[in-house]
C-alpha cells in the first residue's frame, strides 16, 4: 500500500520542537501587547479576488504560488498566502475606521504559498504580523521598526540587518516607473525570460529578481529615492530621524522593492546573518499601504505593517536560541540533600521564576555543567551548611559573581538578576 505523506513543503511539529515555537509566539504577544496591538483572527480562506486585487496581478505569489480552488457552490476560494489582504478585508467589512482613529492589530498564523520548497521557504508557513490603520506616520513607522528588533533581540537573534526604502507614493511612483523602464528596455535582451515579460507588466519587479544577471543590469537602475516629491522625502528623512533618536540601526538600501503590489512610502526588511538560512534570509518584511484600504471599497486610510517567518526566526535562532532557558539551575553539593533541593526548586517556581536542577545524583562539577548548557542565568548553590543556616549560595552566571543570600530572600534576588516580576 502506498504511504500516505504529509504535502510536500508542509511540516508537521512533533512536541519536542514545540517549546522553540511557543518561546517565539510567546515573545511575539508579549512584545506586540506591550505596543498596545490587540489580536485579530481572520478565516484561513477567502474569496480569491481579495488576493489578486490587493497583492497584485502581476506578482510571484498571484501569478503562481496561490492555492486556489472552486468549492461545491462554484465560489473560487484561496488558502491565505499572506496576512495583510484578510486583515484589510475585516477592517472594512466590521466599520472598524467609524469607530476608532487609529487600529492596532496583530495575528499569528499558519500561510500556505505553493513556492519551490527550499530550507526557510515552505508552501504551509507561520507569519506572526501586524498592521496599524489610520496613522500616516512615520513616527509610529519607526516605532514598528524599533519593536521588530526589539522582539528579535528578545529572542536572542544578534546578527541582523534592517534595511528601508521609500516606494513614495502616486506621483513618484508614476515617474519612477517611467524612467525604470526607460532604462530597463534597451537592456531587454541581457534580462532573464521571467523579467523580460515582468518590464511590461510590473517592471519593479525586476529589480527583485535574484537571477545574477538581472541583478547585473538592476545594480545601475535609477533609484526612486531620486524621484521622491517633496513630502515623501520628508516623511522618509524623519523616519530616519526618529529611528536615530531611537538608537536603531539600519541601512537605506535603495533597490529593495519587496514583492508585493499594494506598498507606497516605507519599506523595510530585517535579514538575519547567523544561523542556517541560507538564501532565504528574510526574517520579516513591511512597509506602508496607503491605498489599499481604500482600493478595496473602505475609506482612505493610511496603514503600515509587517510580518515574520516564524520558520526562520527557528532557523537563525538555532538549537541553543530557541531552547527554553530556566532563570535558576539548582546545585546541590550533596546527593543526601536531593529533597532540600526538590523543596528548592519549588520554592522558585511559586515565586514565578523558571527553574531546573539535574537531581540524579551527579557531582557538583556536572551539575555547573548542567547549569552551563541549561543557559540558566543563575545558579543556588546548597550544601550541608546552607540548608543548616537557610541560606543559598547565589550564583550570577552571567556576572561570574557569587553571593550568600538568605533562603527566604533567594527568590526575589533571582527575580531581580533575571529581569523578571514575581507573584
Ligand atoms: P512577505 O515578505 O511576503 O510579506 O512575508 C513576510 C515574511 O514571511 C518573510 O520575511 C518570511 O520570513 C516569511 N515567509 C514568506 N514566504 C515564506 C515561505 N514560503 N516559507 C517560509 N517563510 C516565508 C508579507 O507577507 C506581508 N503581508 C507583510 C506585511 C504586513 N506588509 C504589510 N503588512
């Protein structure tokens, strides 16, 4: 009989994966909450004209890579391939506009893009995402920028680049475009098929091409940030203001385009270094869509979002960066005070910290081992005359220092070196 697999180029996560994912959906909420976004859940399937109509007609995930079907009622339907379309749907249909100014939300899920499956790029994947409707910006555009690396240092991704550009908007665009593709068509024939026939239907695309031979001709392509009118180079000038002011780093990379139609103003990208991503390095992509809402049948509204790769925040994090780390490792000098140590540990994790010990009776120099590759940032340290005298020897991992802490105060001075609130 044949053996039933899953699709190709979409995962199953068994349990011992699970606590990397939840470490990173978690940071993910915590960090989105603290920014004040609230969560919205859209359907998984939607009518396939919300994709070509905000996406693009003439894009990589319309031309190709949506997972479209006619249901028993004869309606074309699409697998979402991305977040920001549905949420643009749910914002109109629910008057959200009448109600609030400004519309923070932000979603976590599972997308589906029928691409050639590669490490990082899978056909079933997990964005978690946000949009801000209503604030043209860019203050909150560089505050969006902030938090994204906020949330990646948070998870331990140090080797990253942000990189942002400005598509401008209408009138730029319009004259951009011009000059891109006066300049693009006497290098036609240099160009790949794939951008040959993208000149005539969505010529910024070729300057996403990663086929070296288009990159050849793009490298001495026109820059649109020549092209901005006044006002889009000002809102751009202050995005890079107020993310100076923030102490971001990032790099103005004038060919990033990004591959989707419905972007005007800000664009950003942060691209990871380390790990194993490979060519697929994106970790998350954004930027500014001022005229989908509208487009769409809502009012005109300015919007702004993101998302990210939760598969490749997976890849560069790595083994080590996505295990789940215990703010203590408990040591016990003696295998007789194995229960003290048990008694210990559940001390700690009433007081709301997370802690491990290895208590199999191991010597205290495996048991710093232990403590060392658990990525504890603190170790208690029990012997005979501690457990006598209810003390702990505290042990700051990172600092290399080493204190005697009385037992009943142990807790709240980890909480302290771990950065963490007790109940
Ligand atoms: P995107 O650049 O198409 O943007 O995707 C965002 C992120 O999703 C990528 O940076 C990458 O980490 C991940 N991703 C995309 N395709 C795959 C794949 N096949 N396999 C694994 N990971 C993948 C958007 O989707 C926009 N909706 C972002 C946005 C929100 N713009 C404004 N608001």
């Amino acid at each position: 009989m044949e053996r039933l697999r899953a699709v190709k180029g979409m995962n199953d996560v068994l349990p011992e994966a699970i606590p990397h994912w939840r470490r990173i959906e978690q940071t993910f909420w915590r960090t989105v909450e603290r920014y004040g976004y609230g969560e919205v859940r859209t359907p998984v399937v939607e009518p396939t004209g919300l994709f070509v109509r905000s996406i693009g007609e003439a894009t990589d995930i319309v031309e190709k890579e949506m997972y479209t079907f006619v249901d028993k009622g004869e309606h074309s339907l699409t697998l979402r391939p991305e977040g920001t379309a549905s949420a643009v749907r749910a914002y109109i249909e629910h008057n959200v506009a009448a109600r609030e100014p400004v519309t923070k939300w932000a979603y976590l899920g599972p997308m589906f893009r029928r691409e050639r499956p590669a490490r990082g790029r899978y056909r079933q994947f997990w964005q978690g995402g946000v949009e801000i409707y209503g604030d043209p910006g860019p203050f909150v555009d560089a505050e969006m920028i902030d938090m994204v690396v906020a949330m990646l240092a948070e998870l331990g991704v140090k080797d990253l680049e942000v990189l942002i550009n400005s598509l401008g908007s209408g009138d730029t665009r319009a004259r951009y475009l011009d000059a891109l593709v006066a300049y693009l068509t006497p290098h036609c024939d240099a160009l790949s098929e794939d951008s040959q026939r993208r000149l005539s239907t969505n010529p910024l695309r070729v300057l996403d091409s990663k086929v070296p031979k288009d990159r050849e001709v793009a490298a001495g392509a026109p820059k649109i940030l020549d092209f901005l009118g006044e006002e889009d180079a000002a809102h751009f000038d202050e995005l890079q203001r107020t993310l100076d002011a923030l102490g971001t780093p990032y790099r103005v990379e004038p060919t990033l385009v990004r591959g989707l139609d419905y972007y005007s103003r800000t664009l950003f990208e942060v691209q990871g270094k380390g790990g194993e991503l490979g060519a697929q390095n994106t970790l998350c992509g954004g930027g500014r869509y001022e005229g989908l809402v509208e487009s769409l049948g809502g009012p005109p509204t300015p919007a702004i979002g993101f998302a990210m790769g939760i598969e490749r925040m997976l890849l560069v994090m790595g083994e080590d960066g996505g295990a789940i780390r215990p703010d203590v490792f408990v040591i016990v000098a003696d295998a007789a005070l194995r229960r003290e140590g048990a008694l210990l540990l559940k001390e700690l994790r009433s007081a709301g910290l997370s802690a491990d010990a290895d208590l199999r009776g191991q010597s205290v120099k495996s048991q710093l081992r232990r403590a060392d590759k658990s990525g504890a940032k603190i170790a208690m340290i029990l012997g005979p005359s501690e457990v006598e005298r209810s003390v702990v020897q505290l042990k700051d991992l990172a600092a290399g220092e080493q204190a005697e802490v009385p037992r009943a105060e142990a807790a709240a001075r980890a909480a302290r070196i771990a950065g963490r609130e007790l109940v």
